[in-house]
C-alpha cells in the first residue's frame, strides 16, 4: 500500500550525476511540443500522425501540475541545463501503488550516451524509495527496438504483447507491456 502521496512530494527535484530532474512547467510546452511532433520519435512513442499543438501542450501541462495522481518530470543535463527528455507517470490503482510511467529522449544528439539510463534509474530510486510505489507499467511499440532492448536491460520485464494494437505507416503493431515491481529493483 500507499502512503498518502502530496503534491509537494510529487513535485521534487531529483540529481543524477550527469541529470536532473525539474517538475515541468509551462514554460516546457514548446520543446516538449517539438519532441512529440517529431516524425521518428512519433512513430516510436505516440499513436497515429497527429501532431500536437502548443496550446494542447500547456493544457496538457496544466492538467498535470494540478494533479496529485500523477508527476511530469523535465530531462536536463547538469553540465548545461539543457533540456533533453521527459519522464511521467499516472497511478493506475494509488491504493496499492501501480503506475502507469512513460519516457522520452527528445534531443536526438543526447540519444545513446547514458542519460536515459541515469533518469530513469533516478526516477524508480525515487518512486519505490519515497513514494512506496509497488509497480510500474509501461508499453511499447513493437517498432521500438531500442526502447525494447533498454527497458529489458533497466530490469522491466515482458509481461504481454497486445497483438496489432496500433497502426503506423499503413501497418498494424503488436504493443509490448512491460512491468516492474519494488522488489525486483536494482539500485
């Protein structure tokens, strides 16, 4: 179980040793909008072609910093305050600790150097250490072998496959659901 989860606690900042991690504020809206409205990372991480608009984006955000049901965490570098990605998450069930997490690296260059890495074992540090989460849920495309063979590598593990879930580029794709729980955590 739970325990009883604030906003402040929701919005801290957490250090890595080459990141950090900032509650995201309006101000975020237009390069997170860049990032989604990427054609590559649109393929890898969000349905259909549709792309998202600033205003969809600082409502978006809005609607999150409300919320005491879910966090929205900024990617930055520590050598620049560079923003490079972002890491979310929404309870499923809060009365036993199950969220629903989503990532992403936006600045192509920071790809590939060990920044994801860094956050998200930041980020689960975080959520099973201070916010006694139980476990974490995440999908993805079946296209994204990278992101595949990174969550594997993080210590998710496959739990299911949603068989052509989404289509992309005129083709149906299997989604991967991967899972994590508290003590299957490697610090």
């Amino acid at each position: 179980m739970v325990e009883s989860v604030s906003k402040s606690k929701l919005d801290m900042r957490l250090y890595g040793l080459c990141v950090y991690l900032r509650p995201v504020i309006i101000e975020d809206a237009a390069i997170i909008r860049k990032w989604h409205n990427d054609p590559e990372l649109m393929r890898m991480a969000r349905v259909g072609e549709k792309r998202t608009t600033l205003r969809q984006e600082r409502e978006d955000i809005k609607i999150a910093r409300r919320s005491s049901n879910q966090t929205y965490h900024l990617i930055l570098t520590k050598l620049d305050n560079t923003p490079i990605g972002f890491l979310r998450f929404n309870f499923i069930d809060k009365s036993s600790g199950n969220v629903w997490f989503r990532m992403m690296i936006g600045e192509k260059k920071s790809q590939g150097k060990g920044y994801a890495r860094e956050a998200l074992q930041c980020y689960l540090k975080w959520m099973f250490a201070k916010l006694r989460i139980h476990r974490v849920t995440l999908e993805c495309y079946s296209t994204n072998l990278r992101g595949i063979k990174f969550f594997k590598k993080i210590g998710f593990q496959k739990e299911g496959v949603l068989r052509e879930a989404v289509f992309i580029n005129g083709k149906y794709h299997d989604i991967i659901s991967f899972g994590m729980l508290r003590k299957d955590f490697k610090d």
